[in-house]
C-alpha cells in the first residue's frame, strides 16, 4: 500500500486556509472529514511528534486519492506547481478510513515525486 501526498515545492500541502477556493471544485461530491476530527487524542498526537522534532503532514494511500481530488483538480494543482509524493516511508502516526497523518525525520518537501 503507498501512502501519497499533495504538497508544494515547500512542503506545503493544498488544504490550508482560505486557499482551498482556489482550486476546489464548488460541484464535486463533499470531501471525507479532516484527520482531526476522526482521530482522538490529534492534538497530543501531534505535539509528541513535533517535541521529538519530527515533520508532520497528512497524506492517503494510494486508493483513496479519488476521494479528495478531482481530476480537474489535480489539473488546477499542478498548475500551481503542486505534485504528488511518495510518503510511504514516513511513520503513520494515525490513520482513519480515509486519511494518514504522518512523520518524518526529513522536512516534507525532501519526500520523493510519483512520476506522472
């Protein structure tokens, strides 16, 4: 199973506030709820993670991409010079059916490009 993730040249991925309106689509089925919502004790889960100078990001595996983008999208995505990586080398330090939190020892944007 690989665990992938959508993110910027930075690190950043594109779920950040105010910044979702500019590519997500108004006509698209809803979006499954945030990590954070699902996963109990999120909080601590992420600060023990952050006090052991981890990075920290959500991701997906692989089947269930189709549920937060689009393919119009990805389009939008890429536009913006966003990318999809490989963070299946990442710790899981959560999971819900249909997201992954994860960590790393390496900042986030070091993780590896999926070839299109």
């Amino acid at each position: 199973m690989r665990i992938l993730r959508i993110q910027d040249k930075s690190g950043r991925g594109p779920w950040r506030p105010g910044f979702s309106a500019q590519w997500l689509s108004e006509n698209g089925p809803p979006l499954p709820p945030a990590i954070q919502e699902t996963v109990p004790n999120f909080s601590a889960i992420v600060a023990k993670a952050h006090n052991a100078g981890l990075h920290i990001g959500c991701a997906v595996r692989e089947e269930d991409l189709r549920h937060w983008v689009q393919s119009c999208e990805m389009q939008k995505l890429m536009a913006m010079g966003f990318r999809i990586v490989n963070a299946s080398q990442c710790q899981v330090l959560a999971h819900d059916d249909h997201q992954v939190l994860i960590a790393s020892k390496k900042p986030l944007r070091l993780l590896p490009e999926v070839p299109a």
